[in-house]
C-alpha cells in the first residue's frame, strides 16, 4: 500500500470535482477547492474521521468494500477505480461489461435527482445507490448483504420484502422478476452471478420454481406500481427507467400524476420522509 500517493490521488480527485458536479449547493462561504472531506465521506458512506485519515496517510489499509465506495462517491472511472485500488495494494476488480461500478455518466443524472425517488440498480436487482425519498418510499434496499442484495432473491424468500405492495399485485411481480432473472441467466450463462441466485431460487422457493418451469419472458419495462407505505398508505407511482447498457445497470425513477393523492403523498413524504423510515 503506497500512503503517499493513495492520499495524494484522493486529494487530486477530492479537489477535482465541484459541488454541482455531485449535486451539492456551493453555498456563498466556499473557500475550498473542489469539495470538502466531509462531503466525500457522505458520499462515500463512511465517517469524516474515517476518510480524514486517508488523507493524512495514517489511515487504516482500507478494504475492498471502502475502495469501492471512494470510487462511487468520488465519481471515478473504471480506470481511475483501477489505479485506486492498486495504492492501496489491493488486486484490480476484474473488468466484466457488467459490474457494480456506477459510471460517471450515470452517477450525475442521479445527482440530479435528489429530490426524487430515484435508485440504481444492476442486472441482479441489487440497489446500488439511493436517494432520501426513495429510502423514505421503499426502505434502504443497498444495505442488505449476501444473496439478500437482490430485490429478485429476497421477494422469493423474505415475506417481509411483499409487504410495501397490496397482495393483489405480488403475482405480476413474481412474475416480472422471474422473467427479469430468465433473461439475465440466459444472456449470461450457468457460470454468473444470476445463476447463482436462479440455483439458489429453485431450491428454496416452489413459488419461483413453478413460474421458472414455464420459461417465463416478458418485456424489459417498469410498469405502473402500487405501494403500500406504513404512515401514508396507498401511493400509485409511474415507474421511469433510463438504461446503461455497458454497465447493465438502470437508473429507476418513481413519480406520481400531479394533482393525484398520490402526488400529494410523495411531496409529503419528502419532507418528513426522514421521520417515517
């Protein structure tokens, strides 16, 4: 682990980016160039302390978990994730076209969001990032670990993950995700993460195996969605998708008609939204 020139490349990158570049106000006080530490570790999802450190190099030897969330929260390329993970002495991610990687592009359209319900997520259902209201609205999907990081995983075996959606709709949504998980394993193959979570489906769920067994297909589109929130109630929500299909990963958009009820509960939701999670 090179300290030196890992703290100087956090630095070089910290300062490279301004607060519109990540969705922040500037604020008329701003004396620093580029963003401050303690929005970088915001971003990044650790402490201030944590990344502080980092760059006075006397920080811990950070895991590949913690590079991976510089990279995402400092807005690196594939590239620089690279190098970044080499000072740290860590083995490069192995470059596959998909990968949790959220690629600048992308990222600053999500920026953009931050008042919106808004979520990135990869070929497996995995949540990679979220906005407040979309936490508010559905609950924090990128905290989960192991197989249970995929929305496609936990609806099949977490009666828990049904609960936000009225039990008339859980059918469709059995069968859009088992259909979402068809196209990604045959596209992939039996040596891929969606196969992981397909083996892991058909043992523990007869529910997935009986849809699995009819080779389910259907487009890949989010259709109109019903949710079921604990302190608002029912909110019907159009469902936006914008795809980056390098990375096969989507950014997901939730809105509602305006002048609806539904509307007027997701305005609401953002602003108490922090009290209701």
């Amino acid at each position: 682990m090179d300290r030196a020139r890992l703290a100087d490349f956090l630095r070089s990158r910290r300062q490279a980016l301004q607060p519109e570049d990540v969705g922040l106000p500037r604020g008329r006080r701003r004396r620093t160039d580029g963003l401050r530490r303690e929005e970088v570790a915001v971003l990044s999802d650790m402490s201030a302390d944590y990344y502080s450190r980092l760059e006075q190099q006397r920080g811990p030897h950070p895991s590949e978990q913690m590079l991976a969330a510089l990279a995402r929260g400092l807005r690196l390329s594939l590239e620089e994730r690279d190098h970044l993970f080499r000072l740290a002495g860590h083995a490069t991610p192995r470059r596959v076209p998909r990968t949790d990687h959220i690629e600048p592009g992308m990222m600053r359209i999500f920026d953009g969001l931050e008042d919106a319900a808004a979520q990135v997520v990869n070929h497996v259902g995995e949540t990679l990032t979220q906005t407040r209201l979309s936490k508010a609205l559905i609950g924090d999907e990128s905290a989960h670990t192991g197989p249970a990081r995929s929305l496609h995983y936990r609806w099949f075996t977490d009666p828990a993950t049904r609960s936000i959606y009225p039990e008339d709709d859980h059918p469709i949504h059995s069968r859009l995700i088992a259909a979402n998980l068809h196209r990604v394993y045959t596209r992939d193959g039996t040596d891929s993460r969606a196969a992981a979570i397909v083996d892991a489906l058909l043992a523990e769920s007869p529910e997935f195996a009986a849809i699995w067994r009819e080779h389910p297909v259907t487009g890949s589109y989010c259709p109109p969605k019903r949710v079921l929130h604990p302190q608002l109630g029912l909110l019907e929500l159009h469902c936006q998708t914008l795809h980056d299909p390098d990375q096969s990963q989507m950014l997901v958009v939730y809105t509602a008609t305006p002048g609806s009820e539904s509307y007027e509960k997701l305005q609401l939701l953002s602003v108490i939204g922090a009290g209701l999670e």
